[in-house]
C-alpha cells in the first residue's frame, strides 16, 4: 500500500465515523428528527455546492445555478449555510431583507416567484458584525434552517456551503442523507485545485456523489481583438476531473463587468447574450440532465 493510499483509508475511516454522528439520540445532528425528514420528504432534488478555498467563486455558482432552475419553472429554494460569510444575499439583491414567521416556524424569503432563500444575513441585525461561533451552535443553526422553516413543495432544494471540508459539510451530510449529489467548484490554478481534489474525495468518502466540477475565471475575452485569454496555465481541471473519475461540467469565462453586476445582486445568468452566461447556462443543463436522467 502506497503512502497516499494509506492517508485515504485513514480519511475515509476517519469521515465513516464522523458521518456516523450520534445516529440520532443527541440534538445537534438531527438525524431520527421526524420533522428534519418530514421538511425534506417534499422536496424532491438536493444539491451541495462546495469548494475546497474560499474566493473562486462558489457562492456565484450556487446562486445562478438556483436562479437558472428557478427560471425555468422550477420551485427552487437555496439555502446559504456559509454562517460566517452570508453571500448568498448581496448576490441575489436581497440583503438585509427580514423574514416572517409564525407559530409553525420561519418562511424563506421569496426572491421571485419561484424562488427562495434562507441565510443568516437576514437574521443578524448588525451586517458588519462578525460571527464568532463554535461547532455546537452552529450545527444548531443549521438543523434549524431545515427543521424551522417552511420551505413548501420544492424541485430543488441548493446548499451553499462554506469553503473546506468541515463541521458544516459533515453536518449536512448527515442531515440530508439522501442528497442527490454534489457540485464542485474551483479556479483553474494549481493551488485552488489542490483542494478542490479533497473536496472531491470528501464527497466520495461520504458516499455523496460528485456531479461534476465547475471551473470558474478559466479565460477572459480580450476587449480589443476577443481572443479567448487564459488567465491561469490550463489543463489543471481536465487532469483533476481524469484523476479522480468525475466530469469537468464546463469552464466559466472571467468578463468585465461581472463583478460589479454580481454586486449589484443581478445574476450571471440573466446576461443571456453573455458567452459566460451561455456557458453556465450548458453547465446547468448537464447538472439537470445528470440528475433527471
């Protein structure tokens, strides 16, 4: 046995028992909870969105992933469980908004007629505070954002999760056994790739499968001759993708004006005369499929 081989059967022992939680009798992981599962019994598609860094984007893709499904007539809900960095708000528009409630629980908010979000942005009064958490509270947060709120009937159900494969993703995981699979997101470099690789085998060690990679600022048009641009060496994500058995979903190219747009809280995808949107637009329709087929 090789010394890499080693390492993973050591991980994958280590997240068998992780995963293992408290097999239901302790109030942090949720798993037995009659209502955890009566919630999720109506939603019919669950899909996690990760990555193994911070910064390449993972928020945006989960974000125009749900809006796309949603745009086209599907009932769609994300949930944003990045509890000490809350995107998903600032990039759907929504910030700030509050939520109502009754005796049954919370309600998502409605961004448009067939989507909805939860996130803790819309719970913390003081936007520039940080959220200084330990593990247990949480993973109370999170069970809460399945258990508390009334989410309805829903086609898909979109988890934005924090960068890394920690408490949060060992977490869901348990909560959501029966995900329909996973979403990996990263940069062309080596160094997002690096741990985009562990994200991947985190999936595959919880018996989460992998739908597939997104590579995101693979090339840029140039504005003066458009020529496609490499911003980064390629070939990274198409030997990761090889390496470890999943599929390269496509490659978001990096355009001027993105950024201030995603600010503004307009997704991606509704620039349809865009090539990035057009390209994310093919990779939503390969996730649709994967999963429907």
């Amino acid at each position: 046995m090789t010394e890499e081989e080693a390492k993973d059967k050591a991980q994958e022992a280590e997240c068998s028992e992780k995963a293992k939680g408290c097999e239901g009798s302790c109030s942090s992981c949720g798993m037995g909870d009659e209502k955890v599962k009566s919630r999720l019994k109506i939603i019919k598609r669950k899909i996690f969105v990760l990555s193994g860094k911070g910064g390449v984007g993972k928020s945006t893709v989960a974000v125009n992933l749900a809006w796309a499904l949603a745009d086209k007539g599907n009932k769609v809900g994300i949930m944003d469980l990045d509890i000490h960095g809350p995107n998903v708000p600032k990039l759907l528009g929504v910030s700030g908004s509050k939520l109502r409630a009754d005796d049954n629980g919370m309600f998502p908010l409605k961004v448009t007629e067939n989507l909805s979000a939860i996130s803790l942005d819309f719970l913390i009064p003081d936007k520039d505070a940080p959220v200084v958490w330990r593990g247990p509270v949480k993973m109370g947060a999170i069970k809460q954002f399945i258990e508390d709120v009334n989410w309805g009937e829903l086609d898909y159900m979109i988890v934005d999760l924090p960068p890394g494969t920690g408490d949060e993703a060992l977490t869901i995981a348990q909560l959501i056994p029966d995900a329909d699979g996973a979403v990996i997101v990263t940069t062309p470099q080596d160094l997002a790739l690096m741990d985009s690789r562990k994200a991947i085998k985190f999936a595959q060690l919880l018996k989460l499968r992998v739908l597939g990679i997104v590579e995101n600022m693979g090339a840029m048009k140039c504005p003066h001759c458009s020529e496609m641009i490499r911003m980064f060496p390629g070939g990274y994500s198409e030997k990761a993708a090889s390496d470890l058995n999943v599929e390269l979903l496509g490659s978001v190219p990096f355009e001027p004006g993105i950024s201030e747009q995603a600010d503004k809280g307009v997704p991606l995808v509704t620039r349809t005369e865009s090539e990035a949107a057009k390209e994310f637009l093919a990779i939503v329709d390969k996730i649709e499929g994967s999963i429907e087929g």
